[in-house]
C-alpha cells in the first residue's frame, strides 16, 4: 500500500470529523434548557448556578467556547453528565464494553453464518434448497429487529425457559471467573442472536452474488478446463475476489450496528451505551446524548477509514488509482 | 382455463407445480402449522395450571379468613380443623414453578397437613409463606426492577423525585414512620409527640421529639461511634429539607426560616449525653398542625449533620448546594450504600446494616437495584425470575400477574416520591413572557386564552377523563372526585368536577368569543378562530400549546388532544426535558402542562404547594405551576394549618376546594395508585414506603 495513498486518505478524514465536531458544538447549544442550571440542580441558589456556568465555561464567547469544546475533544474530554455529575467520557466507557461484547458477538456472527451460506448458496445457483435459504434471508433482513428480539424473549425464555430474558448476567449469583464468563455468554446467546440475524441475510447475499459473478468470469472457466476441483476454484480464486464487497459491507455495519443495538438492548435490558442512551434521552441529559452522537460519528468514520484501507491492501488496484 | 393451461403444460412437455408456487405453498402451509403449535401446546399445561391456580387461591383465601379472625397464619390441619377448609376440596397432587402442593386425604376426609406451598400474598407478615410456621428466611439479595436509571442523588432529602426514593430511601429513616392511611409511629423519635403526653403544646406550635438513642450512623465505627443526635435533626433541617426538598420547605415560613443563611433559629435541639440522642424542640410561629405527617422518611430523611459532600458546585453562606447534598449516602437505615455500575452498568447496591436500631431487621442480606427502560423488559424480568420485586407492574400486565399464584402484587396510592397523587392538567394563567415577579405580584389571570375561566371550564368539559384513564392507564386509578386526593383528610367529593360533555364545552367557547370561522391548523381541522373576542384580533385560531415534560404522559395527551380537537381546539405537543421545563416555567413560555402531583397525607404537606401564592417559583420549581393567586384560598390554608379541630380544619379546606372549582387554576385527571409485583416466595414488603424492604425476606 503506498504511502501516498494512506496520507491522502488520513487528510480526507480531517474535514469530516471538524464537521462533526462543529455540528455537536451547534447541537450542544442549540439543546433547550440552561446548562448551568441543569448542572447546579434544581435547588441551586443563583451564585451557584453563576459557578457552574463558570465551571461550564458558559460564559466565554462562543468562539472561544468552540475552541475549548475541539480542544477538550482531542483530549477525550466530553463535558460532564447533568443528571450523573461525572465525566461523560466515565459514564460512556462504563456502558462500551457491553455493547462492544453485544455488537462485536454479532458481527462475527453474522460474518461467519453470512459467508458460510454465501459460499454455499454461490456454489448451487439453483435448487430448491438454495432458493429457500435465500427466502429466509430476504424475511430475516425485512423483519425487524425489535419484533423479533420480543418474539426470542417470549418463546425462547419465557416460554421454553432455556435462557435468561433480560440483562448481562445473573444479579444474584454472584459469579466471578469462569462462572461469571459463562453466565455472561448464556446471557449474550438470545441478543447476539437477535442482532446478527439481519446482518446475516445481508453478507449471505452479497456474498452469495460476488461468488456467482467471479464463477461466471473466463479465469474460473480457465481453471475449470485445466482440471481444478469445483471447491479448488472457489477457495483459491472466485472467493477471494468475492469478498471485496464484503470487507465494505462488514465496515460500514459497524456504525448500524452500535444504531441498532438501541432497540435490541433496551428489550434485553442489556446495560450498553444503546440502552445509556436512551436513559439519557428520558433524563434530559444532553451532554451525554451529545457524547454518544459524536462517538458514533467518530466509530463510522473511523470504520470507513479501516475498510478503505483493508480494501487497498487487498485489492492493489485501489491504490494505484 | 384449466383445461386450456393443462393442454398448455401438456403442449410443452411440463406437468405440475412449479418451484416457485410449491414454495408459496410450502411457506404457507408452515405459518399455519407454527400457529396451531403454538396455539395448541400447553393446552394440557394450561389445565393443570387452572387446577393448580384454583387450589392456590382456595388455600390463600382460608389463610387470610383465618388471619382476619385469629391475627396469624395456620397450617393446613389447623385451618381444616377450624373449618376453613372444606374436605375433598384438593384434587391431587401438583407443582408448578417452584410452588408445590402435595396434597393428602387424612381418615376423616379432610386435607392433611402435607402441604409445603408457598404463598405471600400482598406482604402478609408470615416469611416463607402462609401455611408454613417457623423460622424467618434469612439472607439473600433481593433483585429489584426500577423504573428509573440512577443518577446523582443519592439523598433522599434533597429530593422528591420518584427514582431517588424508589432506590435509596431504605438507607435513610425519618422521625416519625407512617403507616399506609398516614397513622404515626415511633422511628427515630422514641415517642410520637402529642397534647397528652406534652409533646405538642402551645395549641399545636411548639412539638417536643424526644430522640432514640444509640441509634448509629452508617459511618460508624467501633472506634469511633457516630451516633444519631439532635444536632443532626437541626442542621438536616435547616440545610437540606427547609431548602430543598419540595414538599418540606412548606413549613419554612412558619418555622421563621432564614433561607438566605439556611438558618432555622426556632430549631432548638439539645443533644444527649454522649452526642447520643436528645431532644429537638420545633417553634413554629403560630399553630403548624400536619408537622407529624411531615416526618417520616419520604418528607424528612436524616442525615449527619456537616455531611456535606465534595460535589460540585460548592455551597455558599455555610450551606451545601444542591449537587453537594445529593451526594450525600450516609443514613441510619436498615440498608447502607454498597456500590453502583456493580455487577452491570447502571446497577446499584445496598447491603445489610448490620448494626440497625431494629433489633433483627431487616432479614435480607443486601438489595440490588437494576433499572429498566423499557416496562416490557421489566415485566419479563419478574415473570422469568431475573428480578424479585419490580416498582411498577405496567398496568396491562397487573391482571395476569394477579392471576398467578407465583407472584403477588400490592396496590398502593404511594409512588416512589410521595403518597396519594394525582395527575393534573396546569392552565398557565400568565402571559407568555411574563417573568417570574410579575407573576408573583400580580393577581389576575391575563393569559390571552387560559385567563378566561369559561375556556378553562370549557377545556375541562371537553376531556373525557374515563378515557384517559382507560387508555393512558390502562383502567389503574380512579377519576379525580375532587382537587384533593380521596385518600387524603378533607377530600370534598361531594363538589361535582365539571363533567365530560362536549355540548357545554362547545357552548362555553361559544360564549368566550371563539365562534369564528373554522379553519385547518396543521393536521387538526375545523379550529375554532377568534370573533368579537376581547384581546384577540378576529380570525385568530384557538391553538393552546401543551408542553409536555416526561414521556410517561404519551398516551394520556393523546387523548386529551383528541378530545379538544374535538371541540375545535387546536394543540400542539411539545416534547420538552424536565431541565428545560425549569426554564419555560421561569419565563412561563407554555399553555398547558402536566404534573402527577403527590397530595401527601396532609393538605397542607402536597395541596398547599399548588395553589398558594407564596409557591410560585423563583426557580423554575413546578410548585404552583399555575401562577394561581386567590388571597381567600391563601387565607384558608394559613388558618387551616393553625386549627387543631378537625371539623373547622376540614370546613376550610372545604372552602378551599370550592373556590378552585370555580377558579380552575387546573384540571383534576385522575388520582394514579401503582402497583407493585413480586415474587411469592418473597414475603413482609411494606410497599407504601420506600423502606419498603425493611422487613421483607425470601424463601428459596
């Protein structure tokens, strides 16, 4: 990969994090209420709430609030929760590797179920069995996630009893160690499923339809008359250029994933930055909400970056645009 | 056709489905199978569950005929013995879910006592469960579904909100315990202060409360005691109560509070020896007659006096800010702040107090808090054993958990921030842009719109209040009968509340000078436009905008906009945070509002708050909310808290009640009881308080 192209590409991404920087900013000042009042509490007398406006840095003018605000951003620093009065950074990381746990489980899920059955699908273009795999994915990828993740609390827990319904381990046991692992992966087992069902139909197609176009090419053909095996041809030469597109669907999943996981957390209870959001939401907490916009902005281009970068080094092509 | 489609196939050489429609065919034929699966199985399941149920119910009702009449609970050979159960009333043997009846037929016919069922219906004081004697069942964490995320405040006496109750009141005692009809106790006062043991003198101004002794903090060590004093009732007073919590600060003025200094002078506390109890003399300027319903933990927590914590902003004038005494997490409860984020994010911890003052209690080894943001995940929760108690069984769900005899459910008019409440529609009686002084000096309504009684009356006629509570709750609650709480002293439910009837209210807008030309506003059609109206230009439409500050309100403002639009009333929802709502209420920008006001157990604790003038806020705190102004109605709750007979004290809250019906400075939705679900084998839940867990215990 030439230097060159890494450069080039590192500048494309200054722009848009200083507009997402910027539009944060305008939606921070822009949110109803008075932040220094929020944050002294209701009951605050006016020298408090004048303190806590001086603390805000609410009184500086607004370009140098702007500048304070972008420089606080380079250090991590995402103003401080109204209804928590702790960094929102804290309360952020205290709910990330939940959902990290919760999204990444499902990824690597839906990865791996999606090219299985791509790769099996793209080897049997027709057939009945094939043609039902691909009704599934089309009904798994349009139903949507918060049904059917109300449908797996019913059936699978609290009809059929095999797995816990709601959040990321058991309150009461207790567990540390090897339990406490356990306990969490019973308890990640119906979520993780739930969220990577509809990932799963997705990478399946796409997978599915890159193999079948790279077994229509003239160098599978080639292969083929030269006496390489079906399975040969696929492993060594169709699949490798098939999975082009899914190194750019994979990355630009992550940033609906975090998105998705909201509704999915919210009904499991599951205690990630999704369900922190919409806590937040409920409590008025802008800062916080405002942390997680900017977060997620951050995590797609960020993601955008890596899958551009992963796609130029397996395709030389791209780089030598 | 047929025929015409069969020479076809046979034409080309081709018979039969094609793939596509065996497909369809196949998808089809599988749904409908899924559906009678599921429909059928557990058919035989739900049989046995009916028999099962039908026998529970049949033990727990001879279990609390035998207590209404004995004060106990019985085994099964002594309720047969008694005639409480009748012979051959049990059909076999049977389990379920960790509820099991075993039954046997003794020689005379009657059950026998092989019985190990367990039940705890609506906290009865029997731990284990009816039909079993023995020992407590101790220890163990009890895993509670909350309603609200914690935040910041941990103090329950720098704040009314529901969350803070629901999670850490039973850290905390107060001076005085209530029961559920608002009767006194003992609590950290040894004796209930009345007339006839001295403790209230003066006609009602002066009380006397002699303090428990040896009553430790959480803080305390063998090395160093921290005992409960008398200081600490005065500086708890006098730094967090008088000034911060909503419904306390009510009797500031008559206690001669200094707020500028938070200095309450006529506080006069005397500690005992050894910084160990005392006595703490209350002066109140003239008689303050519901001082004792404003003692127990929900209205007047303790804590340690100079608890003032590191939090920002810092106080000013020797008193602690807001933010500084809401971090406050040290009491004398039965429970003592563990930990939060432990075991998940969000969670929160409270363990047993080993050294409480009630000797015994509490039986459970720690209370683990998980909050729930969605009802269904909380319900869930309890029906699947992930939690043990949730604070609010959603309201379509109370039927079915009362129909299983594996949990218990407890209706009570207490929320987690205060008993008996309400919701009430806000008619803001100023002007948009009106600050918060002139409110306070002015006297008549001049809200361009709402300041017209007849549109206030009108408003209210047009609300079908049946449906709001039907809708919006599910049928949980009663329709408001009157402005007070009927559970609370001096409920005049007599005063008839304007009734829903749309032909009045359209009269009524009629009259007001609302009978121009209809017009579409938004989505809402047929609006009424001003004519020959007094301030407003003829043509202008009747939009009252509803600022809405919590979701909770989603489907009760549904219905109320439907029923004005109904009438011609145009209203827009703003979806508002509470912290922005500090501000509109500052500068009055809004129309209507909504609160679920707490009543208290006494008029003048959570009534007065709303309609007396010296309420309106200077800081944005929703207390009068209306910007009402009446000095007759002040008059009659100044004289009301100085009158110790209860039939003048109930005259004038009576007069009280009348002259709001008339002013309708709001409108009286519903009165909103919650209910509370549990497991059964989870017993002595004392759900009206938020030391609700003080002596509950669960069995297995």
């Amino acid at each position: 990969m030439t230097r060159r192209f890494v450069v080039r590409r590192l500048l494309q991404v200054v722009p848009t994090v200083l507009g997402i920087v910027t539009l944060t900013f305008v939606l921070v000042h822009a949110a109803p209420g008075d932040p220094a009042l929020d944050f002294a509490g209701e009951g605050a007398d006016q020298a408090q709430i004048d303190a806590a406006r001086t603390y805000l840095g609410l009184d500086r003018p607004l370009p140098s609030q702007y500048a304070t605000y972008a420089a606080n951003l380079l250090t991590g620093d995402l103003g401080t929760s109204f209804t928590q009065r702790r960094p929102v950074r804290t309360v952020i990381a205290d709910r990330l590797p939940a959902t990290l746990l919760l999204t990444g489980s499902a990824l690597a899920l839906s990865t791996a179920a999606g090219l299985a059955l791509g790769v099996w699908a793209g080897r049997r273009a027709r057939g009945a069995a094939a043609g039902t795999v691909n009704v599934a994915a089309v009904l798994s990828y349009s139903l949507p996630g918060f049904w059917l993740a109300q449908l797996a609390v019913l059936l699978v827990a609290l009809r059929l009893g095999w797995l816990p319904a709601t959040g990321l381990n058991d309150a009461r046991a207790g567990y540390t160690g090897t339990a406490a692992v356990v306990d969490t992966a019973r308890h990640l087992v119906l979520p993780a499923l739930v969220l990577a069902v509809s990932e799963v139909a997705l990478l399946f197609r796409v997978t599915r339809a890159g193999l079948l176009g790279e077994r229509g090419r003239e160098y599978v053909r080639t292969a083929l008359a030269k006496g390489a095996s079906d399975r040969e041809v696929v492993r060594r030469h169709a699949l490798p250029n098939a999975l082009l597109p899914v190194v750019t669907v994979v990355g630009s999943r992550v940033g609906f994933l975090v998105s998705g996981a909201v509704l999915v957390e919210t009904v499991f209870n599951w205690p990630g930055v999704g369900r922190l959001l919409v806590e937040a939401g409920q409590a008025g907490d802008h800062p916080v909400i405002l942390g997680m916009v900017l977060l997620v902005a951050l995590a797609v281009v960020v993601t955008n970056l890596v899958t551009d970068l992963v796609y130029a080094w397996v395709d030389p092509r791209i780089r030598h645009r | 056709m047929i025929d015409r489609m069969g020479r076809l196939r046979r034409g080309t050489g081709q018979g039969g489905f094609t793939l596509i429609e065996l497909l369809v065919v196949i998808v089809i034929l599988g749904i409908l199978a899924g559906v009678v699966v599921f429909s059928v199985s557990g058919v035989t399941d739900k049989g046995e569950s009916a028999a099962f149920q039908t026998d529970a119910r049949t033990l727990r009702t001879a279990q609390e005929a035998y207590f209404a009449k004995f004060g106990e609970y019985a085994d099964v050979q002594t309720l047969a013995d008694e005639g409480f159960l009748a012979g051959g009333t049990f059909t076999g043997n049977r389990t379920e879910k960790g509820n099991t009846i075993v039954l046997g037929t003794g020689p005379s016919g009657k059950p026998n006592s092989a019985y190990t069922i367990t039940c705890g219906e609506n906290g009865s004081p029997v731990p284990g469960g009816c039909g079993t004697a023995g020992t407590v069942a101790r220890g163990g964490t009890l895993v509670v579904g909350e309603t609200f995320a914690s935040n910041a405040t941990t103090n329950v006496a720098s704040s009314t909100g529901g969350g803070t109750h629901a999670w850490w009141e039973t850290m905390y005692n107060g001076l005085i315990e209530l029961d559920e009809a608002g009767n006194p106790s003992p609590e950290l006062a040894a004796v209930v202060p009345t007339v006839g043991n001295g403790g209230i003198t003066n006609g009602g101004a002066t009380y006397t409360l002699t303090l428990r002794q040896n009553v430790e903090w959480h803080d305390s060590t063998t090395a160093s005691p921290h005992f409960f004093n008398a200081e600490d009732v005065k500086w708890t007073f006098e730094k967090v109560l008088l000034r911060l919590h909503a419904r306390t600060r009510g009797m500031a003025a008559t206690l001669g509070y200094d707020s500028a200094n938070c200095r309450a002078d006529n506080i006069v506390a005397t500690n005992g020896a050894g910084s160990n109890g005392g006595t703490v003399v209350f002066n109140f300027n003239s008689p303050y007659i519901p001082f004792l319903k404003q003692l127990n933990v929900t209205e007047a927590a303790m804590n340690p006096a100079n608890s003032v914590s590191g939090a920002f902003p810092v106080g000013t004038n020797g008193c602690p800010s807001q933010a500084q005494a809401d971090a406050v997490k040290v009491g004398t409860g039965p429970f003592k702040f563990d930990s939060i984020n432990s075991p998940s994010a969000g969670d929160g911890k409270v363990v047993r107090n080993p050294k409480y003052w009630k000797s015994g209690l509490p039986y459970l080894d720690a209370i683990l808090m998980r909050p729930f943001t969605a009802d269904a995940a909380r319900y869930n929760a309890l029906v699947n054993g992930d939690v043990d108690f949730v604070w609010d069984v959603p309201n379509p769900n109370v039927a079915a958990l009362d129909a299983n005899p594996a949990f218990g459910i407890a209706a009570t008019q207490s929320l987690g921030g205060g008993p008996n409440s309400v919701d009430q529609v806000i008619f803001n009686l100023k002007a948009s842009g009106s600050t918060v002084a002139s409110v306070a000096n002015g006297t008549a309504p001049d809200h361009p719109v709402l300041g017209n009684v007849n549109v206030r009356r009108a408003i209210f006629h047009a609300i079908n209040r049946d449906d709001y509570l039907n809708i919006g709750r599910n049928g949980i609650g009663n329709v408001s009968r009157s402005p007070i709480s009927s559970q609370v002293f001096g409920a005049a439910t007599d005063i008839p509340l304007p009734a829903f009837s749309v032909s009045t209210a359209n009269s009524l807008l009629d009259g007001a000078g609302w009978n121009g030309p209809r017009v579409t506003v938004g989505s809402t059609p047929n609006v009424r436009t001003a004519l020959g109206h007094p301030t407003l230009a003829d043509g202008t439409p009747l939009t009252i905008r509803f600022l809405q500050g919590s979701g909770i309100f989603t489907d009760r403002l549904a219905v109320i906009k439907a029923n004005l639009a109904a009438v011609g009333i145009d209203m827009p929802i703003t979806v508002n945070t509470t912290n922005a709502n500090t501000q509109v209420f500052t500068n009055r920008d809004f129309d209507l509002y909504i609160i679920n006001y707490a009543n208290g157990y006494d008029p003048h604790v959570g009534v007065r708050r709303q309609y007396h003038s010296d309420q309106i806020s200077t800081t944005g705190t929703p207390n009068n909310a209306a910007g009402y102004r009446n000095p007759a109605v002040d008059a009659d709750f100044d004289q009301a808290v100085q009158t110790l007979d209860t039939t003048a004290r109930a005259a004038l809250y009576r007069d009280f009640q009348q002259r709001v019906v008339n002013d309708l400075p709001y409108a009286w939705m519903i009165e909103t009881p919650n209910v509370r679900g549990f497991r059964a084998t989870c017993t002595g839940f004392r759900v009206w308080t938020g030391l609700f867990a003080e002596s509950a215990s669960c069995a297995g």
